[in-house]
C-alpha cells in the first residue's frame, strides 16, 4: 500500500498505519501491484468544506511504484 502528497515521494504504509491528511492537500493512496488495500475515511464536520476526488492515477504513474 502507498500513499503519497504531490510534488513528495511515494511512502509505502505498513499494516497499522495510520495516515492524518490535512485539509486541501492534493494526495493519492492505493494498493501496490503486489498487495490489496482497505479504506477507512473518517470526516470531521465543519462549514464550507466538501470531499474533491481527482484525477485517476495513470497506469505509467502507477507503474513506477
């Protein structure tokens, strides 16, 4: 499994972890070729604010992890 923030390099996340994301970071997180991966999101209320998905990662980009 992998996690990464834009413009930072991929970190892979080992069973346990957990990840905190900011508000209005740009990231992505995902399964690895090689293993499967489970999400749990949780969010905190609060004005004026909304959940953005993205851009699909690419297959070249997911292909360089």
């Amino acid at each position: 499994m992998r996690y990464q923030k834009e413009g930072k390099p991929a970190v892979e996340i080992l069973p346990g972890t957990v990840i905190h994301i900011p508000a209005n970071v740009k990231h992505w997180h995902g399964a690895a070729a090689d293993s499967w991966f489970a999400h749990l999101a949780f969010s905190v209320p609060g004005e004026d604010c909304s959940n953005e998905w993205l851009e699909q990662v690419t297959d070249e980009e997911y292909s360089k992890l």
